[in-house]
C-alpha cells in the first residue's frame, strides 16, 4: 500500500549529551531522517515508517504500539514518545508517562494518505495470539 505521511522528530540535547548520539538514536529508528540541531535540540522530518514497522514487529510490541497511536490520534494525526537510550541500540520503547531523564524524542505524524487509521493498521496490524492479521 502506497501511504503519504508527514512525521515530525524532535528530541531535546542536553549539555551532558554527544549531539551525533542523540542524531544516531533518531537514524536508527527512522533511518531516512537528517536530523538538524537548533535551539538546544534536534529536529528531522520523516515520510517512510517501513523500518519503523519492522522493528515494531521484530521486537512483537504491535498491540503496544496500536494502544499508544490511537490512543493519541486526533483527526488526520497521531504522536508517540520514544525513549533516547533505547534508539540509540535500534530499540523502540515507548515513553507514556513523563519524558525520561535523557528525554525522549517526539514524533508527531500527520496522514494524508490513506486515513490514519489504516496507516495505523499497515505499520502495526492487528494481532491475534501475538501474530499480525489481516
């Protein structure tokens, strides 16, 4: 399926933080980002979740990952938290309470493309016994 999506990373780079670290935990998730350093933090705009999705699938946290994204989905758009520390190691782990000690990078997805909720269902499919369906 052909989708058209728009993500936002932004991720905060504290003085205690290597900037080509934080640069390196956004491009091992979303490897077709070039992050760019203003004002104290890092921000890369992203249109491809293809290895997103095979990591969320590599890593079996597909339901995780439906309950976070509609959880915040609002019209045409959705957003997440992902933990520094753990992208760096090409890990996804999913901050949903208060941003970590390192903080977290942000994405904010806007969907043209399908609705969003078949983008939703084509990067993390439902699941049945921890298997995709459908």
């Amino acid at each position: 399926m052909i989708y058209s999506i728009d993500a936002e990373l932004t991720a905060p780079v504290y003085d205690t933080e290597v900037t080509d670290r934080v640069s390196d935990a956004m491009e091992n998730i979303f490897p077709t980002a070039s992050p760019e350093y203003r004002h104290g933090e890092l921000t890369a705009t992203v249109h491809d979740f293809e290895h997103f999705s095979e990591l969320l699938h590599r890593q079996a946290i597909l339901d995780t990952a439906r309950g976070v994204f509609f959880e915040t989905k609002q019209g045409d758009s959705f957003s997440f938290r992902i933990k520094k520390q753990a992208a760096f190691e090409a890990v996804v782990n999913f901050n949903v309470d208060e941003p970590g000690e390192l903080g977290d990078i942000a994405v904010y997805v806007t969907v043209s493309e399908p609705s969003v909720e078949e983008f939703i269902d084509q990067i993390a499919p439902r699941t049945e016994d921890g298997k995709p369906v459908g």
